[in-house]
C-alpha cells in the first residue's frame, strides 16, 4: 500500500486526484504493475489507477485473467474498477479508504454481491485508512 | 445500430465475443468513433467494445465528457461499462439485446439506478433486439 500511496501522491503532482494502484503477484509479493488515476492527462474516462494497473498486469502476464494477483488501491474501488477487478479475476483486493459517495464495493451497486458478479476476489478494506482518506481530503479542500 | 452489428461480426472473424459499439455525434449524427470486442486479441478484460468506443471518443473530441453524444451498442452493457458510460456522460444509451447473466443496466447492479451514479443516459433498450442476440447465439452454440 505504500507503492500505491506513491502513485497516488504523483497522480497529484500531475494534477490528476491522487489515487493509487499496484498488482501484485499473490504468491512472490512481486510488483507487477503500479498506476496513478490519470484520466484528466489522457482524457479518458476510464484511466482509473485500477484499471491502468491490470491493463499492464495484463499485458505483462499475457493473460487477460490474474488469478495469481492481488490488487492495492488507495480508494475504495468504483463500480467500474469493482466489476473490471472480477473480470480479472483477481484473487485479493486491498482498499485504503471508503468512498460512500462513488464506491461500488461496500457501497452503491455493492458490485461483487450481484448475481451478473462471477468471481468474487477476498476483499479488506480500510488498509492505511487514514493516510488515504487524508490525501483525497486535502486534494479536494484545495481545489474548492 | 447497423454499424455496431457490423463490429460486432468483425469482432467475432476475429474471434472475439461478437458485439460492437458506435459512439456517434448527437447533433449532427456523425459516427465519432466505433469498435468491437477485443479482450482476447488486447490480453485486455477492460476492451469491451463500448470502452474502447468511448476512449477513442474522447480522444477525438479532446475531453473526457462526451455530453453532446449518443452511444449504440449490441448488448446491454454490463456493470463495468454501464459505469464508463455514465463517467463519460453520454447522453443516451442504445442498446440491442438483453443480458440477463451479466447487463448492468436492467439486471444485476442496474448501475443506474444507484445512488453512486452521477449521469444517467436515457436509456433504450432492444434496439434490433433479434439481430444482436442471434449473432451472440450463433457464437456461444458454435463454442460448445
């Protein structure tokens, strides 16, 4: 969570809002893909940090399916990213902060409790709560 | 929605899952972008064919916000791209078959109808209903 907490704080410097993502293989602990939100750089909707990071973790395994990966991300992942981290088939996911506004996990569309969900990652949410939580709040108190 | 079914075929001669998306100008009509699957050929599982539409849309148009267009697709998208369509602010949603086992818009997380959802398209469902589900049969029959 610390590597993805460096992607968020750069995703910052680069004026995007600072979320972080990094896949991880399950069972070395190696990284195998790290990403910054970056929608506002690429104007593009769907350049969620998640979603970055397992489009490269894709790539880099040669396996549209991850089952051997775990994902960080510093934010409760949207309904989106939620239904992209199934696709994957990702084995865990570990969230920093809760997003009651725009979270698709434990709040929202609850993704991952639906029956059109067909693979169900073990979810921990609240990892390094506060210091995610922290760096979204103080992004969005400047920008207002 | 012509167009769509015919990226829909061009993606499964490629052996993708057939189905398609056109992302078109809501003034004028003009076709801004369009794509078809390719999860298999990208080793993407975000590449469905409405993402795909909406990035190269936007990458067209020079924003992230696509309010002045309209987006076709074959199928009912599912949560993941339901979720990109109300990001990308399209204005309405066409949509050809339904999917019971994997939609977001009339099944499952009906994305948006949630409380996390911020745009809402209108939505038109069952668009060429007949043509769109046959040619995803003929492919599932084909695999078995």
């Amino acid at each position: 969570m610390d590597i993805a907490l460096k992607e968020a704080k750069a995703a910052e410097s680069r004026g995007e809002v600072p979320i972080g993502a990094v896949v991880v293989d399950a069972n070395s602990g190696d990284i195998i893909a790290q990403a910054g939100n970056q929608t506002e750089a690429d104007l593009d909707p769907t350049a969620h940090a998640e979603i970055l990071a397992i489009r490269q973790a894709a790539q880099k395994l040669g396996s549209a399916r991850l089952p051997e990966c775990d994902l960080y991300v510093t934010l409760e992942p949207c309904t989106m990213c939620a239904t992209a981290i199934s696709f994957a088939r990702i084995r865990r996911l570990y969230f920093g902060a809760y997003d009651s506004k725009g979270g698709g996990v434990d709040h929202g569309a609850r993704f991952f409790t639906q029956p059109t969900c067909h693979h169900t990652p073990e979810v921990y949410g609240g990892i390094r709560e506060r210091d995610c939580a922290d760096l979204l709040k103080a992004f969005f108190a400047k920008k207002r």
